[in-house]
C-alpha cells in the first residue's frame, strides 16, 4: 500500500498524484498483478477502498485479506506489506493523508491531539466504501477546492464515527437559520470565484464541520452542491440572453465549457446549447 509505483507487466497500471489544497495529499489509483510491497510504515494514515480483485497483506502479527468492495485503513508507524490475494490481482484508491490533515478533519469531536485508531484493518460497509471511492474521484477530477475540502472532511468524520476505537458523540446541531442564511447569501454573490470550506466556516464563525452539518441540515444540499446550482442558474440567465456558451462557463465560475455542460445537463437534463436554441425559438415566436 505504498505509493511506489512499480509496474512489472503489461497488466498493471498505476497513477500518483498530490492534491496541494489537502496538505500535499498523496493519492494512488492502481492495478497490481505481481507487485509486492515489502515490509514498510507509513508517516501518515493509509486509506483506500479495493474496487477489483483481493488485496493481502501482513499486519500487526495478521495476514488479513481485502476483498472488492472493502475498505482498508492503516494506522501511521505501523508496519505492514502489500500483494494480491488472487492470481488476477486487484485494484484500489488510496488516500495518504497527513497526520495533521486527519487531525484538523476530526478536532471538533476528538481534540487536536488525538488520533483516530481503527482496530479492524479491514472495514465491510458498503455504503461508505461507496463514498470513500467518491471522495478519491472528486478529489482527482474536480476543480472545486469546496468540493474536495467537503467531500473529504465529511467521509474522514464519517469513517471516524463509525469505526474508530472511541467512537465520538456529535453534540446534536440546532436550527441556525440565519447563519447558512448568511452562507447562501455569500455564495450567490461570489458564485464566480474559487471558494474554499475555510472561507465558509470563518464567515459563519462555525467549525468546518458544524458547518457543513447544519448546512445540509437547512439546505438539504452540501455547500459545494448549492454553489454549483447557484451557477447554473445564473448561466441558464446569461444563456437565455445569448451570451456565448464559452463565455457563460467563465463568467459564471466553470473551468470551461465542457464543465459548465456536465454539471448543466446533470441539473436542467438539457445541455446549455440544447438550452440556448430552446431560448431563441420562444423568442422569436414572441416576435412573430
């Protein structure tokens, strides 16, 4: 489960990358056949989800096996290998997040100075290794740092409350209208700009993870998800006027056109030149 990336037959792939918004967070998405990974720790926690296959490996005095669907965490200091646990191998997503990155993910329940430890090295719970795959996903491929910050602060919390060897108790949240109120107001006056979890949590004056529970909790939505409704509702406007699709996409925070079409078309079930010629035919009938 180190991020090495040997690659000793045509069959495996593997690909390594740091997220510089989460502490320089390592990141691997690998097929391995014949890798194996010698005894060795980890500086910081070792998270994955396998997606393919069987994973073996040797840890704390056990030979523990992860089957597809699983998710394996690895606490840091502690010495462990790595190989397939079947002839055709397997795939995964890890995660090497920093000490100090799970430590800020959980100090609203643990405290800064303890470190979530799980006993099980292998986890069944197909819901979150549903989400924990997400997590690397939108980690890898969005462009939004509220996304990336939320998505991976909201599934650390949610595998720390669930397998953690104290499991904490998340003090239940109250109405607080008029603060995600004020976050609403915020992202709808800045929906063009890049917006990070840190921002939010300083103007509501809110722990980032309070935050985002009492956010979903008004909204129904996360943060990131409301601000990206927020833009396609401004290029719906911006379209319906004729403004250029390419030009929408960038005054309206998107990468580029191809991000303003995804995210359009998953919302309005149209993409945005669909949208457009709708526009310019209801115009033109008003004029005839």
């Amino acid at each position: 489960m180190s991020p090495a990336l040997n690659t000793k037959c045509c069959e495996e792939r593997a690909k390594f990358w740091r997220d510089p918004t989460l502490n320089n967070l390592e990141m691997l998405r690998a097929t391995y056949v014949t890798q194996n990974f010698s005894r060795h720790t980890h500086e910081g926690y070792a998270i994955g989800v396998i997606e393919q296959g069987i994973q073996q490996f040797t840890y704390q005095g056990a030979i523990h096996r992860a089957p597809a669907g699983s998710i394996v965490v690895i606490h840091p200091g502690e010495v462990h290998t790595g190989h397939a646990g079947t002839p055709s191998g397997w795939t995964y997503r890890m995660l090497y997040p920093e000490v100090s990155l799970v430590q800020r993910a959980t100090a609203e329940f643990m405290g800064q100075k303890q470190l979530p430890y799980f006993p099980n090295p292998v986890i069944q719970d197909q819901q979150l290794a549903a989400q924990l795959r997400q997590l690397h996903i939108v980690i890898e491929n969005s462009t939004s740092v509220l996304e990336r910050e939320s998505c991976f602060l909201w599934t650390i919390a949610q595998l720390v409350r669930r397998y953690g060897d104290r499991r904490p108790y998340l003090v239940p949240i109250r109405q607080e209208h008029q603060v995600v109120q004020r976050i609403q107001d915020y992202l709808r006056a800045n929906y063009a700009n890049s917006i990070s979890l840190e921002q939010l949590a300083y103007i509501a004056n809110l722990k980032p993870l309070r935050l985002l529970r009492s956010f979903r909790r008004e909204v129904g939505l996360p943060p990131h998800a409301y601000l990206v409704q927020v833009r396609v509702t401004r290029a719906k406007a911006m379209l319906s006027l004729g403004v250029p699709i390419a030009q929408v996409a960038a005054d309206t925070g998107f990468t580029d056109q191809s991000h303003l079409t995804r995210h359009f078309k998953r919302l309005v079930g149209v993409t945005p030149r669909q949208y457009t010629l709708g526009c310019c035919k209801n115009v033109q009938d008003l004029l005839l």
